[in-house]
C-alpha cells in the first residue's frame, strides 16, 4: 500500500480519526499527569473530604474533580489510575501477541499433531469464560499489578493464535514461499522473512481491539479486589470504593466510570478504524 493511499483511508476513516484522537488526548494526560495535577494520587487532605467537582471555580490549584471520602484528589486518582490501565493493557496484550504469533505461524506453518495440540489447547481454554478463568487464576497466584499483567495475557494468546494460524495456512502454499523451499530456505527463515511480513496486518488489526477488552477486564478485576491493591489508584478500586456514596455523592462513580468508558470507547474505535484501513477489501 502506497502512501498516498495509506493517508486517504486515515484521513476518511472516522472512526480511526476520533478514535485516534481520543486516544492521544487520553494517553497524554495519563502520561504526563504530574503536569496537570498539583496533588499527589495517595495524597490524603482529611480537612477536605467529599468535596464535590470544582471545576476551575479555584482555578488549577483547587479539586476540578472533587475528592473522595479520604480527601485524596479525583483528578490526580483518575488520571494515575488511567496510566496504570494503560501499562497493564499494553503489556498484556504486547505479551499475548508474542505467544499467540508464535504459536500460530507454528501450528498453521506444521500442521498435523503440531497443529492439533496447540489449538485444541486454544479451544479448551476458550471454552471457559475469559473473566472466570481470569478470577480463577488470581485466587491461586495472588492479586498484584504482575500477576494481573500475566493473567490477562494467558486469557488473550488463544485469539491471536487462532487469527495468525488461518492467514499463515493461507500463506504457506503461496508460490513465493515454495520457491524459497525450493531454494534450500530453512523453515526458520521462511516463517521469518516470507509468512510473518504477511501476518503484521490482521496482528495489528486484533491487536488494536484487544486494548479496550483488556482496560475493561482490568478494571473489572480490580473492582472485585483481585486486579491493583490499594492504595495505588484503579478506575476499578475507585469504582469500588465509591458504591457507598453513590446517592450522597455520585460524583465518586461518575468520574471513573466515564473515564473508563470514554477510554474503552476510544480504542474500540481506533481498532474499528485501523481495521477499516487495513483492509484490503476496502475502497
């Protein structure tokens, strides 16, 4: 793809261009939260407790948020909060490519007891519910920012196995790839150089879905007690922290709850548009 080409679907997919706006604008301010809160995420003001959203009435200095019920900034919460998201998505769905790719070019570049083993592995563990097997494993390993990272990329690899192990069996018997075998090419370097250049778009296309999947299931880890242990900031913790105020003060769900949402909805739309882009169905 040109280019030029690769410009014109950016520039006509909406979906990519809010997404990916959404996206850099959420990304930055998580990234860079020291810049925009004056307080700390842990950082307890009992004289100033449940206060509600400010805005900019004190200007920068006062809670634009609010605070919640130990007196700890909201701002500074969400936007810290929204970082650790974004590390644990990113790493687990980064760890979950890697295994998946590799087992998927494996098993539809073999084929036979190769192929059987691993994918029937595949099926059974997506035969459980991803959440249950997630809460199962967290039950015997221990809830901890590693042990979740690890834990939701063992309930994602099935997936991209599944995806790179249809294109890889589509590939395989191209004539490029014959005639590298042909050639003396060991089977190394034609998984390598010939069959993986042609799986990097539908593993950035899943890949790019799979962020808002694991955000929303690391958040949902996390308001049952099993994801980040307080006193780090979760949008899951704050949600959960929050469910006793949420007539008296509902400020304390809302903010991490649309916070949650808006992320999710960002990165669903930037996997739909990515896709849309990197079709090459499309027009």
């Amino acid at each position: 793809m040109s280019k030029r080409l690769l410009l014109k679907r950016i520039v006509r997919s909406k979906f990519f261009m809010i997404g990916g706006i959404m996206t850099l604008i959420i990304i930055i301010a998580c990234l860079f939260a020291q810049w925009f809160c004056k307080y700390g995420p842990t950082e307890c003001d009992y004289s100033n407790m449940l206060i509600a959203p400010e805005w900019f009435r004190a200007g920068s200095s006062g809670h634009i948020l609010g605070t919640d019920s130990l007196g700890r900034d909201m701002l500074a919460r969400v936007l810290y909060g929204g970082r650790m998201s974004l590390l644990i998505s990113f790493a687990a769905v980064g760890i979950s490519a890697i295994v998946g790719t590799l087992l998927g070019v494996i098993a539809g570049f073999y084929g036979g007891w190769v192929e059987t083993l691993i994918m029937r592995f595949g099926d059974v563990q997506l035969s459980i519910p991803a959440m249950m097997l997630a809460i199962a494993m967290v039950a015997i390993v221990g809830p901890n920012v590693f042990n979740l990272i690890l834990i939701l990329a063992i309930t994602g690899w099935p997936g991209f196995a599944r995806i790179i192990r249809s294109n890889v069996m589509a590939i395989k018997n191209s004539e490029f790839v014959s005639a590298s075998r042909v050639l003396g090419a060991s089977d190394l370097w034609v998984m390598l150089k010939q069959i993986f250049p042609n799986v990097i778009t539908p593993l950035t296309v899943y890949s790019s879905q799979q962020l808002g999947h694991r955000i929303l299931m690391d958040a949902s880890l996390s308001y049952l007690g099993l994801g980040v242990q307080p006193p780090m900031p979760s949008w899951g913790v704050m949600i959960s922290d929050s469910r006793a105020y949420l007539q008296s003060n509902p400020w304390l769900v809302l903010v991490p709850g649309i916070a949650l949402a808006l992320t999710v909805l960002a990165f669903n739309f930037l996997g739909d548009g990515v896709r849309d882009i990197l079709d090459p169905k499309m027009k």
